[in-house]
C-alpha cells in the first residue's frame, strides 16, 4: 500500500492563519514595562463580533483581573452594532477571557507579586476567533519614561543622520 504525500499546503494554512488586528492599546507600552505577554480567547455575543469586525473598539483604560480562577476583560470599549436592533450589547460590559487552567494559575502568582499587572495590548482576529493579546506589566516611572523618550528622539536622529549620507550630502 502506498501512503499518500502529507498536503504541506493546509498545514501551512493553518499555522499561518490570517491576523487582522483590530485595535492596539499604545499607551500601555508608554506606560508600562512589558514582562511577558499571553494570547486569550474571549467570549462574546454576536453584535460584539459585528462591531469588531467593523474595527469600532477601543482598549484605552481597560485591564484584566483574575476573579475566583477566572480571567475578565474590564473597561474595553466595543461600540454597539448598529442593525443589532434591541439585541445589542452593553459597550463596557465586563467580559470573560478563555486561558487554560495552567496559565490562569501562572498569571495568578505573576500578579500576586508587588507592582505586577495584567494589560491588554492588542486585540485581532486569528482565522475567525477574536484574541486578544495580554500583557504581564510593571508601571514605569516618570523618569524611564522620560529616558524611553531620549532614547527614541536619539535612535530616530541616527537613523535620519545614516539616511542623509546614504544619499551623499
């Protein structure tokens, strides 16, 4: 019996699926020191899909919290689907993040610690799931934000310095 060639193809489909993002939350990176990020599905309601795909939401002040071994998305703004009639949802509702049990574990010792937090920091579709793109997170202070600046103002003076020899001036 002669086995057939394994379809390289679908699994490459697969493994690439397509990323659309929807929103990003940039102020958290200012914000923010980023230790470590996580990938969460979310449960939702049909409008909320709607809405989303249509790319009206917004991650500004929103955070995640573990309540009773449970993750929840708090204060992210998805605007209500307008054909959704009175089947619509709440804007700002609290909604319930899907992490393994091992990773809610994880997180859960992570944010214990002193100064640690959860972060969402981008929100996308992965195929046809919405995810949403957690990060553990340390505030910054006033002074690393500042240092965060220079280094970028300094970063981008080079790259422009390099661009103008390139072109023989």
């Amino acid at each position: 019996m002669q086995s057939r060639p394994f379809p390289v193809e679908l699994f490459r489909k697969k493994l690439l699926m397509d990323v659309k993002i929807i929103c990003t939350n940039r102020k958290a990176r200012h914000e923010y020191t980023i230790i470590d990020t996580v990938e969460a599905g979310l449960i939702l309601t049909g409008s909320e899909v709607k809405s989303l795909r249509a790319g009206h939401a917004n991650l500004k002040e929103s955070y995640a919290r573990i309540d009773g071994g449970e993750v929840f998305l708090i204060g992210a703004h998805i605007r209500p689907y307008e054909m959704a009639g009175r089947f619509n949802h709440e804007p700002t509702r609290k909604r319930k993040l899907l992490l393994g049990r091992s990773e809610i574990r994880r997180l859960t010792r992570q944010v214990e610690s002193k100064g640690v937090t959860l972060v969402p920091l981008k929100l996308y579709f992965k195929g046809s799931w919405v995810k949403l793109e957690l990060g553990l997170a340390v505030g910054k202070k006033a002074h690393d934000k500042r240092a965060a600046i220079a280094e970028r103002d300094a970063k981008r003076e080079i790259d422009r310095a390099r661009k103008e020899i390139g072109r023989g001036r």
